[in-house]
C-alpha cells in the first residue's frame, strides 16, 4: 500500500508545470505562498502565546533556552537564538544551540545528520527551569524528535513547531504550535512556506517572551550588546530619547554604568549607582518598574 506523503512534501498539481511559467507567474505564484505563510502564522497566535507564556516563568527563574533541529529548520532555530544575544543581552551560558550535524550544518548539508538521535552529553544538565524550543517541518525528523523527548523526560518546558499535523513532536511537546502551510510550490522545499512560517513564529515567540522578561522598555532595546559602533551610537540615541539629558551626561552615565542603558537611566534620573542596581534587582531587571520603584509610585 503507497504512504501518502505529508503535506510539506506532496506535489501540488496548481503548480505541476512552474518550470514552464512565464518569470512574472512563478514569482506571483510563490509570493502568494508567503502569504499563505503569514495566515498559517497568524491562525497559531493563541498556541503561541500559550508558549510564550509558559515559557516566561522558567526563563524568569534562571533557566536555559534551547533550540533544536534539522536542516532548514535547525538552522533557522539556530539563527533565532543566536539573535537573542546581541538583540536583547540574553547570556551566552542560557542558550543551548543544537543543529544536526553540528556547526559545518550552518553552511553545507550533513549527509545522514537529521537521522542522529543523540545529543544527550549536551542534553544531560537540562532540568526543570529550561525550555526546548524543537523545530521541524515534518514533526518526525529523529534528530529533533529525540532532543525534545531528551529534554522533557529531563523536566523541561517542551515546545514543538512543524508544519503536518499529528505528528510525533506536535503530539509529545507540552506546547504544540501547528503551522499549515500545505503543500509547496516546489514539493518537499520547505525552505520556502515552511520556512517563511517558522521564521515568523520563533521570532514572535522569542521577541514576546524577551517583552516579558523586561529586555524591551518604551519599544527600545535596552539590553542591547554594544558589538560596534553603530549599536554603541544606538545606546547613546536610547538615552537621549529617555531621558532628554546632554551628551555629556549620558556620556558620563553610561561610562558609569559599564555600558548598561537601564543603569544609566536610573543614574540619569538621580539614582547613585548602589541605588539603581537596588532597584534593577527588586524589579526583577524590569526597567519600567525600577523607575516606578525610583518614583514612589509603588512601595
């Protein structure tokens, strides 16, 4: 008896003859399919938010992120993470990066890597505040599938994305977000729907639970990791819109902070810098709070 494919790899019959379409009609027809992308994105929001929001306890309690999968999709998993450093400051030594086939998979396909089902040396200190974001459009690629159970079995917050329903990592994460996105305009790419839909979803998983955890303050990045110059400009730009002083003065403030936008906001509104790490830590690193601390507002 022949296996139906699965959604992500069965040939569409609309677009059986693309290779003979005008230009024009190839890129209408696969921009149609971004789309399409988007409306799977949006049509998952509630499990998203569901996610974002078991999320943000553990991640609030210390916990590790840590992002799994294959292929496209692992490398896409990989990418979000990575981001998240520079972006929001999150520590390098709360993110664990699992790829198939390891670094080389960044930029070259590992032949046999998704089919791996180990790990578990990297896998072996995850606990009860941690969270495995696993990322595959299939739902049954091994690699991912074992990261997942691995972590879980281990205590951590479990957290499934793919693009067929009712498969194994949609069924065993604690947290399933089903992006259907059907078939591709190319059979089995799934670099092109898929990816487009998985590429919105860890970002808007990821940039909420950053929102949550107070690495966003006014819509700015206040956690932002001075890399170079333009980032360091950033910081100072931050700085003069929240606070309205001199150059000079945030010069001065963010000398005195190391560099931290939040301290020097607190510095910059009068705080000594004893006092504004005070307030940081009563409010959980949540920089709107500090100020409210700083104010009086809240006792």
């Amino acid at each position: 008896m022949p296996v139906t494919p699965m959604m992500t790899e069965r040939p569409s019959p609309r677009f059986q003859d693309i290779d003979v379409w005008d230009p024009g009609d190839v890129l209408e027809a696969m921009i149609g399919g971004q789309f399409a992308a988007v409306a799977a994105v949006r049509a998952a929001l509630p499990a998203i938010e569901r996610a974002g929001l078991a999320m943000e306890p553990r991640l609030r309690a210390g916990g590790r992120l840590i992002y799994a999968g294959a292929g496209t999709s692992g490398r896409l998993a990989v990418q979000d993470g990575a981001e998240l450093m520079p972006t929001f400051g999150w520590p390098r030594d709360r993110l664990l990066l699992l790829l198939a086939g390891g670094r080389a998979a960044m930029l070259e396909a590992i032949e046999g890597a998704e089919d791996q089902v180990g790990r578990s040396s990297e896998l072996m200190q995850v606990g009860g505040n941690d969270v495995m974001v696993a990322v595959a459009a299939s739902g049954t690629t091994p690699f991912t599938l074992s990261c997942l159970r691995e972590a879980k079995r281990r205590g951590a917050l479990s957290i499934g994305i793919a693009n067929n329903p009712d498969t194994p990592l949609l069924n065993d994460a604690e947290h399933a977000i089903f992006l259907d996105t059907g078939a591709e305009p190319i059979a089995g790419s799934t670099r092109m729907n898929a990816g487009t839909a998985q590429r919105i979803t860890l970002s808007l998983l990821s940039t909420l639970v950053m929102i949550r955890l107070g690495h966003v303050y006014r819509g700015l990045m206040v956690d932002v990791q001075a890399a170079n110059t333009k980032l360091t400009r950033r910081k100072r730009e931050m700085l003069a819109h929240l606070t309205g002083r001199s150059e000079a003065e945030i010069e001065a403030a963010l000398v005195a902070a190391k560099g931290n936008v939040k301290v020097a906001v607190l510095l910059l509104k009068g705080c000594t810098l004893e006092t504004a790490h005070g307030l940081l830590h009563r409010a959980g690193g949540q920089l709107r709070a500090a100020i409210d601390l700083a104010t009086g507002r809240h006792r």
